[in-house]
C-alpha cells in the first residue's frame, strides 16, 4: 500500500499543477492546514531534481504569505478563527508557551522553530496574537521557511538518487519516522 501512495505522491510530483498545489499547501500550512509543504516537496525535487532550487524558493515565498494569513488571524480575528485551529490541533498549551517565548525573545523564537517540524501555523498565529513586530515577524519568517525548504532541497539536490533508492528500499521506515516527526511536532508543543 505504502508503494501505491509513494508512487501516486511521485506521479502527482511530476503533474503539470505540482508547483500549483506545493505553493497551495505551503500557504495553507502556515495558517490553518495539518499536513506540512515537505510531502509535496520531497517528490516534486526527486523527480526534476534541477529545479530544486526554484520549488525551494516558491515553497517560501508561498509559506511566508500563508504566515501572514496566520499572523493576521493572531492580530484580528483570535477568536473568532485563531482560538478554534489552536483547539482543533490540541495546542493550548503550546499557545501559552509561545505567547511567553514571544514576549521575551520576539523574533529569535521565529528563527528558532521556523525551519523545525513544530506546526509553523501555531508560531504565526502567536506572533499575530502577540503583536510581534511585522517586519521582524517577515524577516524571521523568510528566514526559518527558507533554511527549512533549502535545507530538503539541497539535500535531495545533491544527494538524490541515494535518497531516492533509500526511501524506495525502506518506504516503511521513512514513512514511520515522517510520521512520528509530524506527531511529535505537536505532542512536543501540546506537552511543553
């Protein structure tokens, strides 16, 4: 089963709307959306590993607009929209924990869990809720997303077919530790 999605993932990579959709969920995570760009991402530089370097760039870009989408609900609408993503994802007390980070290192907080599995969506609703300047919250912002997804692309760039042949030969194992990644992401946040 795992080989059918992996193949599905790498088919809808090479689809003529794969930088549409990488763009869409790089947005969408930011704010409100669970599922984080890198599963669009992998794929996508594995297949056409020369544009690494441009899916990294539009994966940021599209990330840090999504962050202003986040940033905003924080600023304005915390509790009309903010409040139930933060109780939809279990991460109330990451809230506080961040709300507290935020308050004593402001934008270093950004730098330091942009680029790391953490729900970047709990980081940019903070920083809105918080009232974290904007423009540190932007150059943070593009910072952190760009380290993250130029860090996966580099890697795939120029390590590729190795990684590539791993995945393929251990699909269970990277998907498992894919998956404990993104859950511990949040049991790490939901339990600080």
């Amino acid at each position: 089963m795992l080989k059918r999605v992996y193949d599905w993932m790498m088919g809808l990579a090479s689809h003529r709307y794969a930088l549409w959709w990488l763009m869409a969920v790089s947005f969408i995570e930011s704010s409100v959306f669970p599922i984080p760009p890198d599963i669009m991402l992998i794929p996508m530089v594995l297949a056409a590993r020369g544009k690494a370097w441009r899916y990294a760039a539009l994966a940021t870009v599209a990330s840090v607009a999504g962050g202003w989408l986040g940033y905003g609900i924080g600023f304005f609408l915390f509790d009309a929209i903010g409040r139930p993503i933060i109780a939809l994802y279990h991460l109330e007390s990451g809230f506080a924990t961040f709300q507290s980070w935020f308050a004593e290192n402001g934008g270093w907080v950004i730098l330091a869990k942009g680029w790391t599995p953490i729900p970047f969506k709990l980081i940019t609703i903070t920083a809105g809720f918080s009232h974290l300047d904007p423009l540190v919250f932007t150059v943070a912002s593009i910072v952190s997303r760009a380290m993250r997804f130029f860090l996966v692309a580099g890697l795939l760039y120029y390590f590729g077919e190795p990684i590539r042949d791993f995945i393929e030969r251990r699909l269970t194992l990277v998907t498992t530790a894919f998956v404990v990644a993104l859950v511990g992401g949040f049991l790490v946040i939901r339990y600080i």
